[in-house]
C-alpha cells in the first residue's frame, strides 16, 4: 500500500462537500431498494476461481433462492457474487448486485439484475443490512469477514431485527470458530449466547433447510395480527 497517495489534510479539507455524496448514495440506494422485502443476501470471496467447488456451490444457492422467490444481493462483483448471481439468472428469478468502487478486483458481474454502485463501504453495508431477510456467508477474505462481524453485532446489539447468519463451508469456518469458542467466549468478551447468532452448514441444500426452519418459526409470529378484544354484551 502507498501510503504517499493519502493526504489527511486534503482528505478532511472536502468533508464539508462529501456528506453531499454520502446523502446521494443514501437516497439513490433506497429508491433503488424499496420494493425489495425478501431480499437475502449472499457474501463470500471475490477471487474464487469458476472452477472452484465454491463458486458452484453458490451458484446453486442463488438458484435454490430465486426458485422459493427470494431476491438475491450480493456485493456485485466476481467470484462467490458472480456464482450467486448467476444462479438467481438460471433460475429466472431476481438479483441485485451493490457493486463498490474500488482501485483492484471489483468490477461488476454480468448476470446482475439491477445494479447499484457505491463510493462509501458504510452506504453499501446498510443496503445489506435494511433489505436483507437473512445473510448467508461462503469462504471470503477480509471483506466477507467484515460484512459478516458486522452483521452478527447488528443483531447481537438489536439494531437490526434478528435473522439467520448462515456459514457455508465447515472446513474454511471451524477454526475460526473454535477460535472464537475458546478465545472471545472463553475470555468473557462474548455471552455463551452469542455463539447461537450463526449457524455452520456445508451445502448450499443444508443452508436453504436452515432458512426454511428459520422462517417457518418466525414468519408466522411476525404475521399474525391481534385479536379484537371480544363486544361486550
């Protein structure tokens, strides 16, 4: 990294004018948005190779998904997104990709279906966020683990309803669950509960069966209205 291109000075000299910017990609993003209400969301690496047991392991999940009618978003770009994407378009169904731009590797896939790009990764990160029914995570870089922890305080912290948090792939997640087991809860950093926020899955059929038990038990709770008080005679 050239830490010589970044001027703090100039940086913060523009705030004044980069809220403009900020409010647009607020705006632009939430019209765009708006008619989404069974959005899931799909994260997972940028460089996973076509040929990769992943990519086609995400590219089913993107079917299954757009085959039970939920909106597929991703981040937008190659790899696990492309994979994701592509399913929903075999399926017929809907996708969104919030593409972000970036200096390297992040150029828009071609099987997106509406296509939104961002400057800010925070503008981006609270599309996934608003319009998403539940995450689901395949193995990913820095990016993936950020939009993930970001997630998983959201709900731990109440922000944002609770949903399911889904990890495809047991052999690339263990360690770092066993390392957040024995070190984050073992340390007290997190409640014993905590380890509840996510579930460990190994295909892109276990996750759809887990967002299937999910939904099953809450969709009817969140839907059932309450019952007028009976006249009186």
């Amino acid at each position: 990294m050239d830490e010589s291109s970044y001027s703090a000075a100039d940086f913060h000299k523009n705030d004044p004018w980069r809220i403009f910017r900020i409010m647009a990609e607020f705006v632009e993003g939430f019209e765009a948005m708006a008619s989404i209400d069974n959005g899931v969301s799909v994260f997972g690496s940028a460089r996973t190779p076509e040929s990769d047991r992943y990519y086609a392991m995400a590219r089913k999940m993107g079917m299954l998904l757009a085959k039970e009618k939920f909106t597929v978003i991703t981040g937008g770009g190659p790899g696990v997104m492309e994979a994701a994407n592509r399913g929903a378009k075999d399926a017929g169904g809907v996708s969104v990709g919030l593409n972000i731009d970036l200096p390297f590797e992040q150029d828009a896939n071609p099987y997106i279906g509406k296509l939104l790009s961002f400057r800010y990764f925070f503008c981006r990160k609270v599309m996934f966020s608003k319009y998403s029914r539940a995450i689901i995570a395949f193995p990913g870089g820095l990016g993936t683990m950020d939009e993930l922890f970001e997630h998983l305080t959201l709900v731990q912290t109440m922000k944002i309803p609770p949903m399911p948090i889904i990890l495809v792939g047991k052999s690339f997640w263990k360690d770092m669950i066993a390392w957040t087991e024995k070190t984050l809860l073992g340390e007290g950093c997190i409640s014993p509960e905590d380890m509840g926020l996510f579930q460990l899955v190994d295909t892109a059929e276990e996750a759809m069966a887990a967002l299937r038990k999910w939904l099953a038990k809450t969709t009817p709770a969140a839907k059932r209205k309450p019952k007028r008080p009976a006249a009186k005679k």
